[in-house]
C-alpha cells in the first residue's frame, strides 16, 4: 500500500466524539453474520465511454513508445480535522478511464509498455496495456469495513471490487499493494512518466522508485525541457483538444441541465429579489437542479446582481437583486461523467432592460455573434477572440468611450478597449471548465480550428461603479454573454442556442416564465 505522505492517518487525528470500543468481543462480533449487500443499479455494467476511454488511450500511448505512463486519480482532499470533500478524480484520470462521479480514490492508472513496442507500432496494434491499481472493497471479516471512516463501507457505502471495476472500464484491475512493484519493474530500463500534479503519494513513490532505479528525480532548474512528467501532462492536456462524439453527447446532457438551471433561477427571482442575499437564491435554485440532475456545479456559480456583475468572478453572491438591475448569471452543470457546461446570460432583474442597459447587453451580442461567425474549420482559435474584439471596440467608439479610434486601440500598441473587457474571449471545455489548460500555445491559441473542439464564446463589457473614464449612466453596467460552441465539418454549432440571447427573446423568455 502507498504511504500517504502528506496526510496525517486518521487514526491519529483527535476524535472527541465518540470512542470505539477495543473489547475482543466487539472486534469479533462486528466481523460475523452479515449477509451480501445488493449492488447499486449499473455496478458492474460496462460504462457508457468505456470503448471510446479504449480509443484515447491507445492514442496518447502511442506518442510515448517504450515509457510507462501513471495517471493517479488523486487522493481525497481534507476539509477539516477528519471530514473530506467528496472525492472527484483528476480530469485527465476521467478522461483515459471514462470513470467520473467518485471513483475512485488512490486508484492509479498504468500503461504499461508491451514487450515488442516496435512490432505494435508497425502492426497498428496497442504499444500498452492499462493497468488499473485501486483500493477496492475490504472484506466484511476486516477491521477496515467498520473502523475506517475513510474507506470503510458501513461509513461510506459499498464499494467497488477489482472485479466489477474491470467489468465497467474493460481495464484489468489489481490491488492498490501491488502498484509499487508494478512501478518499479525494470524502472532502470524504463522511462516513468506520471501525471505529477494529481497525487503527492504517489508522486512521492515514483520519486523513490527512480532514485532507487539510479535515475535521480529530474530537476526542472537544471533542465526545464527534458521533464518527463511534464511531457505528459501537456500530452495528456492535448489528447483532451478534440472531443469525441461519447464526450459531445455528455457536453450536450450539461449544457441542457444547465439552461434548465437558467429557467429554475428565472422563476426563483420573486424569492430572490424578496431576500437580503438574493444572490444566493439565485445560487442555491441553480445549484439544487445541478445536484439534482448532475453531480453538481462545474464551478462555483458567479450570481452577480448589479454592480457586481463588474467584478468577473464574482462568486460571493452575498448581496441584494434589485429590480432595475441586471443579474449577471455565469452557471454550469456537470454531468455524472464529469463534463460541464459553462453559460452566462445578463438578464434584467425585473424582465425589461432600461435603454442602457439593452445597449450595453446588444452590443456583447454583437460581438458574440461576430466571434461565432469566425468558429469556423481552418481559422484559428485566436481569430475568435480578435473578430469579438473589433466590435467591442467600435462599439465603445460609437458611444464615445474610447480615447482612439477604434483602429488605433485595435492595435497592438494600444488595447485600450480592454480596459472593459479584460478578460479573453474563449477557452476550451470539457472535463474541466478551463479544459486543456496545459496544452501548447501552438496547439490551443495558435491552433487551426477542427471539428470536435468545443469551446466557450464569452465577450462581455464592465463599467465599474467608480470607473470615471465613463459617464455616470454607464457605471455600475457588467455584462457577459457565453455560449458553448462545437465546431462542426460545416462550421459550428452553438450547443447552448436554445437558451435566448437577443434582448427581446430573452425579455419574451423570462415572461413567459414568471406567468
Ligand atoms: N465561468 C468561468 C468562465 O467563464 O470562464
Ligand atoms: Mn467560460
Ligand atoms: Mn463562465
């Protein structure tokens, strides 16, 4: 078993609650006479993306022929003293596995180089086979089912065995002892690459295992190209560049719980505008649907009324909605298999935009739309951001906001346009709400666009309450517009499209809404 080591075991944390008995009678009496658990619903079913999880593996494993790759899933995270968060696995794990929701703790996934790489290359056959090392379910006759809080199941619930866990992945899976022969097989021979950032413990192993093997840990100092681990986390990051059409069908489930997340909260803004924080109404009606429907939030929720809607990320949501102000709604869903949604509607608190208001809110449109005209197969990723650009600075230029032209803040020189929209235009979604994040420049910014990319289109303008570059009616102004877009063999389609965008089809939504 791996050691934790930056975790204090929890026997030895203070429990001032309760005292487990320690009389032999109890020991021997909690360990007899129970009966078989019934298995929830789908344990042991092949899971949905476990063929397409197949597919991604093979795939990133061929760019390292001959290495040993380690994707941790991570271990539980400590809230305080002996209570955890519910566990979520490393994206990248997710993604090479297809396991989400809460599998599974410590678990490890290898790919292990096959014998004749060469041959496997040639061949177009697997150059690894995956290896699942995990924690499964102690027998009833241990301690561990009744003294572990941790993994225990009268604590937590039944848990998996290798068995079932190799039944639902189609990956052999073998017991966490295992994992550190397993690693250190031949280490002097074999490259090990590990996903570093996942888990310290095992990070810790690998570290031992190399040093042991003659092959002291790489310092990044010395020599920031060569770092293996980080080959493959950046490697793993790219893999992630192109969904599949498994990984679109779940996008789709998020984004569609997500907008009706978007209706519940329109409902709930009577109760919200009725509460000292209706924020966290707004908050609380997205997130019970997302739990409801989903595991949960993607991200925490950005509920910004007024003039928070200026501040970007906004995730306080302690203050009032007004009526007469917007709400500034930035949501998503994730799914069961992790994927998430991310949207953002401005809407008027009180169903009608003031004049202002629905220039400002137009205007981010505008821009959206001209940001979606240019998702298109072939442009670049960064083409999306610079057409939403041209119109947020032409816009502020009409209004007599600029201190330029527009062409001149256009330029590279200049920029001052973005004094009210700092932030970028789009980022890549998927497992992760900023998904890909580790990927290279040439292959995320730089990129040429390709069917399967699915990535947020977000232009937004903010006047700040005591930004003085603007006038008064201005002020206090924060809209975001963000849809999820996928780019398509023809184009793009925008998967969020059935939630209304324009001002009067979102004022028609919201009324028809609040009968
Ligand atoms: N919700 C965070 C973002 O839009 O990027
Ligand atoms: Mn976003
Ligand atoms: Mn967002």
């Amino acid at each position: 078993m791996i050691e934790r080591v930056d975790e204090q075991p929890l026997a030895e944390r203070n429990d001032n609650r309760s005292r487990r008995p320690q009389s032999q009678a109890f020991k021997k009496f909690m360990t007899q006479s129970w009966g078989d658990v019934e298995p929830e619903p789908g344990t042991g079913a092949r899971l949905a993306g476990a063929d397409s999880a197949a597919a991604r593996r093979r795939r990133l494993a061929r760019e390292f022929p001959g290495d040993r790759l380690i994707f941790p899933a991570g271990q539980l995270a400590r809230r305080s003293n002996d209570i955890d968060y519910r566990f979520r696995p490393h994206s990248a794990f997710a993604h090479l596995t297809g396991l989400g929701l809460d599998h599974e703790p410590d678990a490890v996934l290898v790919l292990e180089p096959v014998e004749d790489t060469e041959a496997a290359l040639g061949a177009g056959e697997d150059t690894h086979e995956a290896v699942l090392y995990m924690r499964p379910a102690a027998t009833r006759d241990t301690p561990e089912f009744y003294s572990d809080a941790r993994y225990g199941e009268f604590w937590v619930g039944r848990r998996p065995s290798l068995a079932e866990i190799a039944a639902q992945t189609g990956v052999r899976a073998e017991h966490l002892d295992q994992l550190r022969d397993a690693l250190a097989k031949d280490a002097g021979q074999v490259q090990l690459r590990l996903l570093r950032e996942a888990d310290q413990a095992v990070a810790g192993l690998v570290d031992q295992v190399r040093v042991e093997a003659g092959a002291p840990p790489w310092d990044p100092a010395a020599d920031p190209d060569r770092d293996p681990d980080a080959k493959l986390a950046e490697a793993a990051s790219e893999a992630r560049l192109v969904k599949d059409t498994y990984e679109v069908g779940q996008l789709r489930l998020a984004v569609a719980a997500t907008i009706a997340g978007f209706e519940r909260v329109v409902r709930a803004l009577p109760q919200a505008t009725a509460h000292r924080r209706g924020e966290r109404v707004v908050e609380a009606s997205f997130e019970t649907g997302a739990r409801v429907e989903g595991n949960g939030v993607g991200y925490d929720t950005i509920a910004a009324a007024g003039p928070h809607a200026t501040t970007l990320h906004w995730m306080k949501n302690n203050g009032p909605v007004r009526p007469g102000d917007l709400l500034l709604l930035d949501a998503g869903v994730e799914v069961d298999s992790l994927y998430t949604a991310d949207i953002t509607r401005t809407i008027p608190v009180s169903g009608r935009y003031s004049p202002v208001q629905r220039r400002v809110w137009e205007a981010v449109v505008d821009a959206a739309d001209a940001a979606f005209a240019a998702a298109r197969p072939g442009n670049r990723f960064r083409d999306v951001h610079d057409a939403a650009m041209v119109v947020i600075a032409e816009r502020l230029e009409e209004w007599g906001l600029l201190p330029v032209t527009a062409a001149e803040a256009l330029t590279a020189e200049g920029q001052q346009h973005r004094r009210w929209m700092v932030h970028g235009t789009s980022h890549h979604l998927g497992l992760d709400v900023h998904d890909c994040a580790q990927a290279r420049e040439a292959l995320y910014m730089d990129a040429q666009l390709e069917p399967g990319m699915v990535f947020t289109i977000e232009p937004g303008l903010y006047f700040k309450p005591e930004d003085l570059a603007v006038p008064p009616e201005y002020r206090g102004i924060g809209c975001r517009c963000e849809d999820d877009i996928l780019i398509t063999a023809a184009g793009a389609e925008n998967l969020s499209a059935a939630l209304p965008r324009r001002a009067e089809a979102l004022e028609a939504w919201m009324a028809a809404l609040q009968p």
